[in-house]
C-alpha cells in the first residue's frame, strides 16, 4: 500500500522531528543559538522543497526503507 505526498512529509517530520512541528524545533534551536537557529530554519526550508520536488513513489519508496531500518535497530 503506498502513502500520499502529505502522508510521507507527516511520517518523516515524526521520524525526524519526533514530537515537535518542524518550526518549532526551529524555535527551539535559536533560542540556543541565533546563528544554529539560522541554519535550522535553512534546513527545514531544504526539507520542505525536497518533499515537494520528490514524486509520491520516491517519497514511499524513503518512508518504507526509513521505518523498516528504524524498526531494525
């Protein structure tokens, strides 16, 4: 069973972020550091235009290889 675009960026969040949106890790981070913060804003921008530049079967292809490698460990 393969998993919608807006299914494969929630399951990546969860895996990446765990219980905090994207934005609010960014937060997190710049109240450590203005300049990490900076770069932690870069990087979800990148995760963003990655998710939507990517097709629905590459992003189910990632999600499936990221859990089955997560429930390995």
């Amino acid at each position: 069973m393969s998993i919608s675009k807006i299914e494969a960026k929630q399951l990546l969040e969860r895996l990446i972020f765990e219980s905090d949106r994207p934005h609010d890790w960014v937060q997190d981070v710049w109240g450590l550091s203005p300049t990490l913060g900076e770069n932690a804003a870069k990087l979800v921008d990148v995760f963003d235009m990655l998710i939507e530049c990517c097709s629905d079967e590459k992003l189910d292809n990632l999600v499936k290889s990221l859990y089955q490698e997560h429930m390995d460990l």
